[in-house]
C-alpha cells in the first residue's frame, strides 16, 4: 500500500485542486477505508459554490460523504467495536459529531453543532486530512458511524446506501411514518425521489405517485420500474387533477418535496390530503414564500428533515441486499477523480443537455 493519498481539495468557493496526502498514522480506535466509490450528492455544487446553510466552511476541504470502500486498517479496539475486519466492504454514514454537544448526547450527531461531517465541514489543513471521499483513501475517525455491508452488496448499490436510501428511510417511514395504503407524492425525481419511491413501496404504500418536468422523461420512467404507480408531467397535465382521481378525491397522505424550488415546495401544500404530513428535505436556494394559510386549514404536518443516521442506514442495508430493486441503474455517470470539477457541474445542471440520475467518482480509474 502507497503511504500517501491523493485527494480533490476545494481550497475556496469555486477553487478545486487534486493534492496529496501522507496517509494518517492508525491506532487503537481508528482506522483506514481504500475509496472504491464516492458519489456526487446533490448537495455538493453548493459548497463548491460557496453556497452555505452551515456557516463558514473551513477552507481547505475534502468534498464527498456519499463513501464506500474497504477497510485496509483498523485499530485493535475499533475492529472489536465495530465488527469490522481488513477487507471487508463498509459504508460511512456522513456524520459522527463532535460527541459533547447536546445534540450528540441526546443521540442527535446528525444535528452536531460542530458540523462534524465527512466532506463539507471539517479541514483537510491538519493530519489526519483525510476527512472526504473525494480521495483514493479516508480517515476513520473514532466516532465514525461505519457500516458492513458484505460482498454480495455491489459499490454501485454500496456507494447508494446511506447518502440516498438511508435518507429516504429516514425521511419517509421514521419521521414521515408512511405505511401500508398511504397515498404518497414525491415531487422531484432525482436520486433522492428515486429513493423515496423504493422505500414508500417497501412500506407498502399505494398510489406511489411521482411529479417531475418535461426534461425528466428518464427519470420517470425509472420512477415506474421501481415501484411508481403513476408518474406526472407538471408542464404538460393538471397535477392537481391526476392525484385528486388517484387517491379518490383525499389527496396525499405524505408528500414530499426533494425538488429544492420553491414551486415544488409550493405544490406540496396543495397535493397535501387534510391532517397530511408534507417532508421538507430539498436545499432551497433563497428564501421561500409559501401559503402557510393551507398548512393551517388542513392541520397539516410539516417535517424539515436532514440526512441519515445509525437507525435509517441498517433498513437501507437490508432492502439493498434483497436486490429487488435494480438501484445500480441509478448511476449513470462514472468519472476519475481528475474530473471531479465536470461531475459537480453535471450534478449542478452547468452541463447542457446533461440529466444525470446519479453521478460517482471513481479514484480508480
């Protein structure tokens, strides 16, 4: 094994160089994952921007959360820890927290008030470095949440599991409490939909019903092959209409907006069914004017969510592993690190005629 790592450092908003790293020295509660994936989230185009809900970002940085690889070393104490065993394939949840703030004491870490997270929030500037998956290599951080997930689990599902299905998990069932026979909108079918249609029909919801634009004809009709009952074009048929027949004049019990606009934002109050719960977890760019008048008269419940945790990531692991749902189909772009500047422009829509479903890094090619 090389002793030293290369890795895409944003050194400021818009500013991307590929630096190398000396590999950070492993003791006892610590250890070493080899990168066989990373991907691009959705989230990445803004912090390369300098777009930040966060606070500031300490420059420099090592983007990519979305991780998965192999554990090259582990330290005696980490490996009893976590199960874990040299070779063995593993993802990395995005947060671990900083371990004494309240939040991280009342099992919050997702929240930490120290940011403390893989690829947005924590310099490269000092040993161990490694804390992104923009890289051949990243650090382990004793507090890391890491999980096995075997061989029979591929990187192209493995690189999926937290960052996107652990969300959805999360975002839907835990917090949104979809189940069997709730009607459920998603609005937006990106990755992060996507997603949402694989675990709402996992919950056994029905109607599955997903809202995208004209230029996502592919990704409707991925929405269809994994579960989707009825797919709608908001620039070519009356949303409203089509969801008032499906779910027999009720509306949605869940609606969720991952399309980050404020029109989709808008267009959840009004496919919510009365005493709905409507899923807040898209990065909206600006403020957002909504008509909370309608939240008010249907007694609607409004869930702002952020991210995965320990409890989401288990349950994605478990529906990846059934390899009922062809969730490899979902990446659609493969680049080196070198390029990691063009894949963030894709996954930013800069690239015309580019609608990308999920796009990864490779540090291997």
């Amino acid at each position: 094994m090389t002793r030293d790592s290369r890795a895409v450092v944003l050194t400021g908003p818009g500013s991307l160089e590929l630096r190398r790293f000396p590999l950070p020295l492993i003791g006892e509660e610590d250890g070493l994952l080899k990168v066989e994936l990373v991907g691009v989230c959705g989230s990445d185009p803004g912090i390369f921007s300098g777009r930040s809900t966060r606070g500031q970002r300490p420059y420099p940085i090592i983007l990519g959360h979305e991780i998965v690889g192999r554990i090259v070393e582990i330290g005696g104490r980490a490996q009893r820890r976590l199960g874990v065993e040299v070779g063995d394939r593993v993802v990395l949840e995005y947060a671990f927290g900083c371990g004494s703030c309240d939040m991280c004491l009342s099992g919050s870490y997702t929240l930490c008030h120290a940011n403390f997270t893989y690829g947005s929030m924590i310099s490269c500037a000092e040993p161990p470095h490694l804390f992104g998956g923009y890289s051949d290599y990243v650090y382990i951080h004793p507090r890391a949440m890491v999980h096995k997930i075997g061989e029979e689990i591929s990187p192209e599902v493995g690189v999926l599991i937290c960052a996107v299905l652990g969300n959805a998990v999360r975002w839907l069932r835990q917090l949104g409490g979809v189940s069997l026979g709730d009607s459920v909108v998603i609005i937006g079918p990106g990755q992060q939909g996507l997603a949402g249609v694989v675990v709402a029909s996992e919950c056994g919801a029905e109607p599955i019903i997903v809202v995208g634009l004209s230029r996502d004809k592919r990704r409707l009709a991925m929405a269809r092959e994994l579960g989707a009952h009825l797919t709608i074009d908001a620039e070519k048929e009356d949303v409203f209409q089509l969801v008032c027949h499906a779910t027999e004049g009720r509306m949605a019990r869940l609606v969720m907006d991952v399309s980050g606009s404020e029109a989709g934002a808008r267009m959840a109050l009004d496919l919510a069914g009365k005493r709905a719960t409507v899923v807040l977890p898209g990065i909206y760019k600006g403020d957002v004017s909504l008509p909370l008048d309608k939240a008010v008269f249907k007694e609607l419940r409004m869930l702002g969510v952020f991210s995965h945790d320990f409890l989401a990531v288990r349950p994605a692991i478990a529906i990846a592993r059934k390899g009922k749902y062809p969730l490899e189909k979902l990446i659609t772009h493969r680049f080196p690190l070198d390029e990691a500047e063009r894949a963030l422009r894709i996954v930013g829509g800069q690239e015309p005629g580019e609608m990308p479903l999920k796009v990864v890094l490779d540090p291997n090619l």
